[in-house]
C-alpha cells in the first residue's frame, strides 16, 4: 500500500516538473496552445500523464 502511494506521489510530481519543463523549453509565444499556454496547464498535464504512468505500472 505504502509503495503504491510513492508511485502515485513520484508519477504525479516528476510529471508536473516535466510539464513545467515543457512549458518553459518549448511553451507557446501567442498564448494560443492549449497546453503549454500558461504553467499551471503544462504543470497540470504533465502531473495527469505522470499519474496515469504510475497507474499503468
């Protein structure tokens, strides 16, 4: 129980500091991309893709 909740955490924080990665490295300029737009979109992506790969492990 106590692993699967690490997972979860560590899926959800690396992909929220990947989401904040992209949003910086690549971002959008014109504000017009819907997912890197503003960092809370591209941390908040970021955290549910890192959520649903430590669900899929």
């Amino acid at each position: 129980m106590k692993a699967t909740a690490i997972r979860l955490a560590l899926g959800l924080v690396v992909g929220g500091l990947l989401g904040y990665g992209w949003y910086r490295l690549v971002g959008c300029s014109t504000g017009a991309c819907p997912l890197t737009a503003t960092p809370l979109r591209g941390i908040s992506y970021g955290a549910f893709m890192g959520l649903i790969w430590a669900l899929a492990r």
